[in-house]
C-alpha cells in the first residue's frame, strides 16, 4: 500500500491478522533485542546499590553500563532475553487483539458522549482501551517480568548464570507456583496505568499534531481504511480534500506519529516510575531477604523511602525514559506499519 495516501488510522476488521501477527514476530523480536540493553539497565540500577551515589540520572546509567560491561561482558546486557521474546508472543497477540476490539467499541461510547475537542475524544478512548489490553494480558507478562528480572539482576559472573528454565525451578522450588506471580497487583498497578498513560498521551499528542500542522480539518481526512461507508477513505477518496488545505502525506504521518510517539513514552515512562521501582523491587527480592516470608508492599515502600527519600523512587528514571520512549517509537512505528501492510485485499469485481 502506498504511504502517500490520506490514510493514518487503519480499522483492525480490515487486516489479514494472520499475516499482522507472523510479520510482527520477526519485527517486534528484532525491535525488542534492539532496545534490551535499555531494559537491562534501568533494572539493574533500580534494584541494585550504587556505590556512586547516581541512582536516578544519566551518571547512574553509566555506572551501571560500566560496572556490566566489566561483571559480564556485552552478554550481561542480554541477561533473560530468550524469557523475554519467548513470553512476549502471546502476551503481544493478546495485547494489540485487545487494545483493537476495545478501540473500536469504547470509541463508539465516547462519540455518543460528545467530548468538546477530538484531542480529548481520542484521550479518553485510547486511555481506556490501553489500560484493558494491559490488563488483558498480564496473566502472561507477570511471570515473564519476574524470571527475566531476576535474570537481569543477578551479579553471577558469566557462564555462571542461570537460564529462564533454571529460574523458574528455583522459584518453584522455594515459592510455590505464587512465586512466579509475585508482585501481581503492583504489576497491575504499574502496567495498566502506565499503557492507559501512553496510549491517551500518543492518541492526544497525535491529534494536537495534526491539526497544527495540518489545521482542524487535518484530523478528520484521516480515515479508516477497509470502512466503505466512509466517503473520504482510501477506496473513496473525495477530491474536494484538494480544497481543505495541507494534505496528510505518507512521509508527514510517519514523523507525527514518531513524534507522537516519542513524547509519549517521555511521559508515561516519567510519571509511572515511582511504581516499576516498587514493583522491580519487590518481583526481584529473594526469599531468604525477607526470612522466608513474601516481601509486603508497604514494607518495601517504607525501605526505599528510608534509604533516599522521594529521589529514590526515581531509580532508573533516565534509562527508563529513553527505553519507554524508544520502545514506544519504534514499536508504535512498526505497528502501524504492520497495520498498513496487512490490509485485506479488496475482493475482485466479478461479472455475470
């Protein structure tokens, strides 16, 4: 499909899922080795003492870069990506078929509300819709956080490490099966919030955008595709959009939505820090740390409040900024991309 058509939405019921999900293995996968070290990172320096004292900013990054590059070479900082990109799989098909379908019918509940501007219709929609795929598939991600971060955490030299499988045993063996939930609610605290914060802010973001570059009438040619009934869709497209001024072009989509994008993750990642340092503390703890005994929230607050204040909730913020800005752009762009390229083909006229 040609990208310099007047077409930024794509409608989930017009998509060959089939081939969406196949492409987005490979290009997710390669996405997600991409930006790992990112993750890697910002765990390590949330969790672990720092002698330097930088536990929050970019000094604290590169302590933490420096001091795994010299424990465990270029592979510490792929510690658990197999766990990660195994897991993701389904927790990925789960997500985006969720976030689509709620879309579509929680739209349809805000147009009937008629919200004062299209920024704030889009919000309100892509809010609701983030925070329910998250909670879709958190059954999936949970277990898949733990193993993968205590993986990312440990300080064993390398060769020495544990794999996923290995980690599992263990937690099984000193936990119980709750052990590879652990953290559960604060991890529904912490997602849910935080994909509701990005998806409102990249539908807001995108919205005010548009329309300032592309003015009020920006927003409303850009239609979805596979939607016949709509008179200035890609199979409908109505030359009076000539007249309407700038054109919503291929080249222009693509840099609003990284835009968009971009400062999405810049937002989401800032404001929701405070609850992944809980919770990456909590899923990472072990047993014996806690006399054997499940690590309790409120303790775990009370500690990381005692050992630095308010700051000390913002462990990691920097890497965690970039990653989830990163991240956010990179796999916003490949979605829509994917959307793009998956379109069903339009059924061939036929003649009697």
């Amino acid at each position: 499909m040609d990208l310099d058509r007047n077409v930024a939405d794509v409608d989930w019921e017009a998509l060959d899922k089939a081939k969406f999900f196949t492409s987005g293995l490979f290009l997710f996968s390669g996405a997600t080795t991409l930006l790992y070290p990112l993750s890697v990172i910002k765990t390590r320096q949330m969790v672990l003492d720092d002698p330097s004292g930088h536990r929050t900013g970019l000094r604290g990054s590169y302590y933490t870069s420096k001091t795994i590059l010299q424990t465990n070479g270029i592979l510490g900082f792929y510690r658990g990506i197999g766990t990660v990109i195994f897991g993701a799989i389904p927790a990925r098909v789960l997500y985006l078929s969720t976030l689509e379908a709620a879309k579509s019918s929680i739209g349809k509940i805000i147009e009937g509300i008629g919200l004062s501007s299209d920024a704030a219709a889009a919000g309100m929609t892509s809010f609701l819709a983030g925070g329910v795929a998250s909670l879709s598939s958190q059954a999936i991600v949970v277990p898949v956080d733990v193993v993968s971060q205590r993986l990312m955490v440990s300080t064993r030299a390398q060769g020495k490490t544990h794999g996923g499988l290995q980690e599992v045993r263990k937690l099984l063996a000193a936990d119980g099966f709750k052990g590879l939930y652990r953290g559960f609610g604060i991890s529904l605290m912490t997602y849910v919030p935080s994909s509701a914060v990005w998806w409102s802010a990249y539908a807001a973001y995108k919205e005010i955008f548009f329309q300032s570059v592309f003015g009020p009438k920006g927003s409303s040619r850009r239609e979805n595709v596979g939607d016949e009934s709509q008179p200035n869709s890609v199979n409908n497209e109505s030359p009076s959009n000539e007249s309407n001024g700038l054109q919503p072009k291929g080249t222009s989509i693509l840099a609003l939505q990284t835009l968009s994008a971009l400062c999405a993750g810049l937002t989401s990642g800032f404001l929701t820090n405070p609850l992944d340092v809980v919770k990456t503390r909590l899923q990472t703890m072990e047993s014996k740390e806690t006399g054997n005994q499940a690590p309790r929230l409120r303790s775990i607050v009370q500690e990381l409040y005692r050992e630095g204040g308010v700051p000390n909730f913002y462990r990691g913020v920097a890497p965690r900024m970039i990653n989830v800005a990163l991240w956010g752009t990179v796999m916003v762009s490949v979605y829509e991309f994917l959307k793009r390229s998956s379109v069903k083909s339009a059924p061939m006229a036929t003649t009697s």
